[in-house]
C-alpha cells in the first residue's frame, strides 16, 4: 500500500494570490446561513483545523468541526482544493 502524499501549499502563498481573508464567525447553522453558502458555492471558504500534533492546518471548502475556524478570502480558493493549506499566519488575517 502506497502512502498517499497529500500536496501541501504555503498560507502566504494563498494569501498573495487570494487576498487577506477574514474571519468568519458561524452565528446560526451552517445550512440557514445564506452568507455562508454563497461563499462555499463560491470556493472562498477555508476552515482551519487543528491537526493531531496541535498546528493549524487549512482545507479549502466547508469542514463543520467545533473546533475549526473558518477564514472568507476576497478571490476563489479552486486552485488550492485539493491541498492542504500549512504555516497558518494569523498576521495575515484581517481583523
């Protein structure tokens, strides 16, 4: 069995070709929330998750989890779906 290498692309990387996200706080569900499922439709959505060894790391889409965060970028994030977003920079956020 090969071990499947998940490809990995830079924070600031997206940041630069993306924009500065904001965060996005859930207030409702995520289904009654028509600000939230436009952004998805929208591939502008990434949600932060803290992996096994306490890092944050960044998947492009919708992931519901309690302790994940959810960050809304200017531009799509489509050219990042199929990676795994590491070296999270919060000073990169806007506030």
């Amino acid at each position: 069995m090969e071990l499947l290498k998940v490809k990995t692309a830079r924070f600031s990387q997206v940041v630069e070709q993306c924009g500065k996200p904001q965060v996005y706080t859930l207030w409702q569900k995520p289904s009654a929330d028509r600000h939230l499922q436009a952004q998805i439709k929208n591939n502008r959505l990434m949600t932060i998750l803290k992996s096994e060894s306490g890092t944050d790391f960044g998947i492009v889409g919708f992931k519901e989890s309690k302790d994940a965060r959810y960050l809304i970028f200017p531009k799509s994030l489509k050219r990042f779906a199929d990676q795994r977003i590491i070296g999270i920079d919060w000073a990169l956020v806007r506030e």
